[in-house]
C-alpha cells in the first residue's frame, strides 16, 4: 500500500463509485408547481411544469433557512424533493422511497434507511443501478437517498479554515435530517449504508454523531483517513475532480486536527451501541460475480485499499471492545453487484436496527 506506482494508479480510486457506469444527469424535473402541496402519490408520474423551471438542482440556494421548494413523483412510492440549502449554497435534491400506507398527514412516523451514494455519481444511483425499490416494496421504513457531491466525501470542507460551503455533514446529518421529520414523517430510528465513498461517509457519520444511527453499513470504502499512503490518494482523488485537494480537510500534517475528526478510527468510540457490517474484496481480481472476460479497471483498486483500511477499523474497534461484522471476501471488483450481495447480507442487521424484525424480504 505505500508503493508509488500504486499511488499513481489509484489517483481516481477513491471516488469512484462505478467502474462502469459512469453518473448520470438527472435533468428531467416533473415537479409539483409552486403552491401546490403533495400528500399522496399521483395515480401517475406526473407531466412535465409547462412553467419555466425556476428551481432545479444545482442553481443556487434561496436566502433564509433550508427549506423543500420542489417535489416531484416517479412511482407510487418514489418521491424526489429538492432542498434549498445554505450549507450547499445550492438547490440539491434527495430521493426517498416511501413506505405502504405513508402520508405527510399520517398520526405516525417510520423508521429511517439512508444509503449513500459512491464519488462520481449523484443521489440516483441506487434506485438506477439497483432493485432496491423493489427490495424494500414491503419495509415499513423510509429510505432516503441524498445528494453528496460528485467529491463531497461527506464533509463539511476546511476551505482554508474558513467553512463551508459545501457543507456536506451538516446538510445530511441536520438539514435533510430534520426537513424530513417535520414534514415527511420520518422517525428517530436510523440506519444509514453506503458504498465506495458512501461507505466511508455512512461511517463516518455513525461514529461522529453518537445515537443517531443504530446501524451502519460499509462497502468497500475507506475507513481511515491517516494511514500511510492514505492521504496522499484522498488528495490525489480530489485534484482529479478539479478540486483543492487541501480544500476537503487542509493539510495532512498542518491540519492533523482537521483530519482526525474526519477519520473513522479516530472517531471509533463513537461507534459504541451501533451495530456494524463493514466488507471488502482483498484485491483487485475478478470475482465470482464479474461475467467472464470482464475488462480490469484502475477502479478495482479500491478494493485492496478498501480493505487495507478496514483492518485497521477493525483492529481499533476490537481494542475498544466494540463488536462488529467484517467481511473481507478475497476476490471481487469496485462494482455494484459486489455492494448489492453485501447490502443484502446485511439487510437482516438493518431490520433488526429498524426495529422491524419481522419485516419480509421480497
């Protein structure tokens, strides 16, 4: 893991979700006009605003606090909204799958999955590369899929010590987090997953906000940010997505603070009480679940360093005398059908965390 031809070659690694599929623009916003309230799925997806679109992703935030200024359904249970949010600086959309019998007017609430996206990808990519809507047709949960940025790394960045934006952490973990409580019924019964990136985001928000999560799931993903050779793949990652790669955290030596409160291992005691699943391939060889003759990737990569940092995780956890789950599987690529087997895998612990341990899998 400290070679610098292995440096040189994972320079994209770490964001990448998909070595295959690239991110897709989600331009098509049928969304609700201005004025009107939604409380139930339409019968059918909705047609186009014949409106000028005043709001859609990615322009820039409205003044005043967070707030949903759009929303648009794809199916009898999907649902996007679309946030103004100052700690983005931006309208930046998230897409929730909704539970049997949900209404905003409903005298209950729902226990809450998130599952994150992996980097160069947005908050479409489970429900596209996926069959989680189908998957989870009968939880009695709400799964919520939230933009992060194609290199957010789930932060709130440093910019030099001055702050966000973008503010990653705080958009997730507060502004979506409480819009979706007052108005969509969310619970305070959480589990959060994710992959590539996303992994080491849903760990890192497990461990840095004690209680709020009562599952976290990881998926090939970095689980600590200061080993040897770690930080200079995490800039060289950033600069690729024509970031500041000392933007995200500031330096790995001046800033020593800054990268501490952003690494999992650091932050593991934090970890306490939640239950944990944390998987990843060995090395950069096909698997049993790439088709024969597949090409290899750099992205593949991910997964020796994935795994590299995952024992480390694993071995601070064991000296904390927090139980966990690490599945280490040897031979398997940076690719969803690897996330997908681990995500189900993983399914019965989130159920149990949910509190729904009676919930049937499709």
């Amino acid at each position: 893991m400290r070679s610098h031809g292995l440096l040189a070659l994972a320079t994209t690694v770490l964001l990448i979700g998909s070595s295959a599929t690239p991110a897709l623009a989600d331009p098509d916003w049928s969304i609700v006009p201005d004025g009107q309230t939604t409380t139930q799925p339409p019968a059918v997806r909705p047609t186009t605003d014949s409106r000028p679109a005043n709001y859609l992703p990615g322009q820039k935030a409205l003044p005043g606090n967070a707030r949903v200024v759009r929303e648009r359904w794809l199916g009898p249970r999907m649902l996007d909204v679309l946030i103004s949010s100052p700690s983005i600086g931006q309208l930046t959309p998230v897409r929730l799958l909704l539970p049997k019998g949900w209404s905003k007017n409903a005298s209950r609430t729902w226990p809450v999955l998130y599952l994150l996206h992996g980097g160069a990808d947005n908050y479409t990519s489970w429900t596209r590369m996926t069959d989680i809507a189908g998957f989870t047709e009968n939880l009695d949960a709400i799964v919520v899929m939230p933009e992060a940025g194609r290199a957010g790394n789930y932060s709130d960045w440093y910019n030099n010590g001055k702050g966000g934006p973008p503010a990653w952490a705080t958009f997730h973990t507060y502004e979506v987090r409480r819009l979706l409580e007052i108005g969509y019924r969310a619970g305070t019964r959480r589990a959060v997953a994710g992959l590539s990136m996303g992994a080491y985001g849903a760990m890192k928000y497990a461990a840095r906000y004690p209680g709020m999560f009562r599952f976290v799931g990881a998926y090939s993903g970095v689980m600590a940010t200061q080993l040897p050779g770690i930080p200079e793949i995490i800039m060289n990652a950033q600069a690729s997505e024509k970031q500041d790669p000392k933007a995200l955290w500031g330096d790995p030596l001046r800033d020593r603070r800054v990268w501490a409160a952003n690494d999992p291992v650091a932050l593991a005691p934090g970890l306490k009480g939640v239950s944990i699943y944390i998987s990843s391939g060995t090395n950069s060889f096909l698997g049993p679940l790439d088709p024969p003759g597949s090409p290899w990737h750099p992205a593949h990569l991910g997964e020796p360093i994935s795994a590299y940092t995952a024992k480390a995780l694993s071995k601070r956890l064991n000296s904390l005398g927090i139980q966990h789950t690490l599945n280490l599987y040897g031979n398997g690529t940076h690719t969803w059908p690897y996330w997908i087997r681990e995500f189900k895998n993983s399914y019965p612990m989130i159920l149990a965390a949910l509190g729904l341990p009676g919930a049937v899998q499709p």
